[in-house]
C-alpha cells in the first residue's frame, strides 16, 4: 500500500512542511508584489496534491462517486493543516481563504479529470 501510494505521501509531506514551516516568502512580497500569491500557492499545491491522487487511483475510480470520496482526502487534509496553523505556529495563521483555495484546486483537478478520462479511456483499450 506505501508502494502503490508513494507520490501521494511525497506531495502530502512536501505540503505539510510548507503548511507548518515559517514563512519561505518573507522578503519576497517587497521584490514582487503580487496580490494574493499565497492563494494562488495553496490553489496549486492542493490541485498537484489532488492530481497525484487521480493519476496513482485512475484505474480505481469506477464511477464518479468514487472520485468525490477520495477528494475527501485532500480537502480534509487541509483543513486540519488550517487547524495545526492556528493551534500549533505563531508567525502562520488560518484563514478561510486559504482553505477556499485548497477546495478551488481540488475541484480543478477533478473537472480535469473527468474532462480527460474519456481520451483516456480511449487510449488504455
């Protein structure tokens, strides 16, 4: 199960230490003031962490219903990063923004998928 699920765990970790860790980007917003780059950050963490998931499970997800359930996954994880954010660091804090962020690149990747998989489907057979 570790071995089938590798990736996942890489990505999950990665997430992880950049949800808990201080903040890489101090400095960075005085070169390049970009509004709302750490949203645009949480929206593609979580919508990488969302694909590896698809590409690892792809042939597991025999409908629909499977998909959205394994999309649990990610989301519940990162609410409870939200949650470690507030309880557990002091120069991190929880916003709803961010976790709105993690929800929109979790549902990205969904619509991907199912967008793609019937090209898929065609070129596995």
């Amino acid at each position: 199960m570790l071995k089938r699920n590798i990736f996942t765990i890489i990505t999950s970790l990665i997430i992880l230490y950049l949800s808990l860790a201080g903040s890489l980007t101090s400095g960075v917003g005085d070169v390049i003031n970009i509004p709302y780059i750490d949203k645009i950050g949480h929206f593609s963490l979580y919508f990488v962490l969302m694909m590896v998931i698809i590409i690892e499970h792809r042939n597991s997800f025999g409908t629909t219903r499977h998909l959205l359930l394994a999309a649990l996954l990610p989301f519940c994880f990162g609410t409870l990063l939200e949650f470690l954010q507030f309880l557990l660091t002091t120069n991190r804090k929880a916003e709803i923004l961010d976790a709105i962020s993690n929800s929109a690149g979790i549902t990205a990747a969904l619509f991907l998928w199912l967008f793609l998989k019937p090209y898929y489907r065609e070129q596995s057979k």
